[in-house]
C-alpha cells in the first residue's frame, strides 16, 4: 500500500485529473473528462465532444472535437481561442443565438430544435432565469444541449434555473446540473429538487464556483460569496445531503483546484 501511495504523490494533479469517468453505453464506455467550470470533454467510439471549451482550463489534456457545443456568449462559454484550437477541419459547431456575432459558422439551434451533427442527435433546451436580477439571462438566448450518444442521453443544462422545458425531459441517463448561479438561482435544494424531476442515472454539479471564475478573467474581482455565508464546499455537501436516498448516483467533477 505504501509504494502505491507513493505512486500517487509523485504524480502531478494534471496527470490525476486527466483520469477519465466512464458510463457504460452501446459501443463502448462514454468518456467523461471534466475541465473547467462549464467545460467538458465526451468521448465515445472514437468520436469528442467538446461543450463549452475555455482557454484558461488545462486544455493539453483536452482533445480535438469531432463536434463542439456552446451554451451561451459570455466568454466562459463561447471562447473563439478555444474553439480553434480543439476543433477538428471542417468540425461543427452547434451555438445558441446570442453566439452568431463571434461565431459566424456556428450553426445555431433556437430553444426547442434538434440536429443530427457528427452522427450525434443533438437537441437545444431551453436555459434561463425565473428570478429576476442581474445577470440576467433571458429566455431564448441561451441553450442547454441533450446529446445521445451510444444509446444513451447526457443533458449539459447551461446556465438555468428548473425551468418547465426541464422539468419536461425525460430519460436522461447523465445530467450537468449548475448550483450557485446569481441571484439565489439554483442554490443547493433547488439544484437537488430539479435533479430529482430529472431522474438522472448519474449528476455532476458544475458551473458553481462564481467568484473562482470571475478572479480568472478579473484577478481584482470582489468576492460575492453564497446566500448565508456558506462556503462553496458547504454547497456541494448540501447539494448531496439532499440528494440522500435518491437513485441518482452523484458525481463531483475536478473543476477547480
């Protein structure tokens, strides 16, 4: 045991983190690497997605898409040096419609739409705000995606509260499911109460560290902190408190450090 513990400390925590998740699936185990806050790398026979790639996560562990998929505008999401650098000649790319200005050859999918790209069945859900407040992100402008892959339906909500077009879907193997938006939205319980409407086989909660976000673009940003005081740790073990005696099995992706 020793020599194995050994092991594991000399090696970086890039390296650690680079371990894939798996799900099984038709054709092989999907692949699930998380990078960065909203971004994340699938794999399935052979074929990447990329959703929401960002120039400021370890991208050397990334690889090149066959498909990428963009939830939103803000340069968290859509990052025209990310997508450069991971997409494949001639690979697609599926945006929402606030991302046609930065991203002329992005193929848009308005709320309710569905494509079929790179042999993927790609469907846009519609992600958005009930609780008003800034920032503010309206209906209609931003997308979640469900994807199926392999036989399977893997839901990357975006950025939205439980909205009834969430409420609405059904079967879905894999969630992606944000927690600690501003103002108040998708605070733990309401993270957890969506996620039980869902039903997922397996939730990851992401896009839930605000303040560790801003300070990477804006190092001088003031920290908001969450409702009550909590810590983001606090947050995450609300979150599976709650979700306690659920099927759901709950998965804690690497996004920060």
């Amino acid at each position: 045991m020793r020599w194995f513990m050994a092991v594991l400390a000399a090696l970086s925590p890039a390296v650690l983190a680079s371990a894939a998740d798996r799900f099984p699936a038709t054709g092989g185990d999907i692949e699930i690497t998380p990078i960065i806050h909203a971004s994340v790398q699938i794999e399935h026979a052979g074929k990447v997605i990329q959703v929401d790639p960002w120039s400021v996560g370890d991208l050397s562990r990334a690889k090149r898409a066959d498909l990428i998929l963009i939830t939103d505008d803000p340069g968290h999401h859509l990052d025209v040096k990310a997508i450069e650098r991971l997409r494949k000649p001639g690979a697609l790319v599926v945006i929402a419609s606030n991302g046609k200005s930065r991203l002329p050859d992005g193929i848009v999918l308005a709320n309710g739409e569905s494509t079929v790209a790179a042999g993927v069945r790609v469907e846009a859900i519609a992600a958005y705000d009930i609780k008003p407040g800034p920032p503010e992100h309206p209906k209609g402008e931003a997308n979640g995606y469900v994807i199926t892959v392999g036989g399977k339906r893997i839901y990357f909500a975006g950025v939205t509260e439980c909205v009834p077009e969430v409420k609405a879907l059904k079967n879905i193997d894999v969630a992606f499911m944000p927690m600690n938006i501003p103002v108040e939205r998708m605070m733990p319980g309401a993270a957890a109460a969506c996620t039980k409407i869902l039903k997922p086989k397996v939730v990851y909660l992401y896009h839930y560290d605000q303040d560790y976000t801003a300070r990477l673009t804006n190092p001088k940003t003031q920290p908001r902190g969450l409702p009550g005081g909590i810590t983001v740790a606090q947050s995450l073990q609300a979150f599976r408190d709650a979700m306690k005696g659920e099927s759901t099995e709950v998965r804690m992706g690497a996004w920060y450090p």
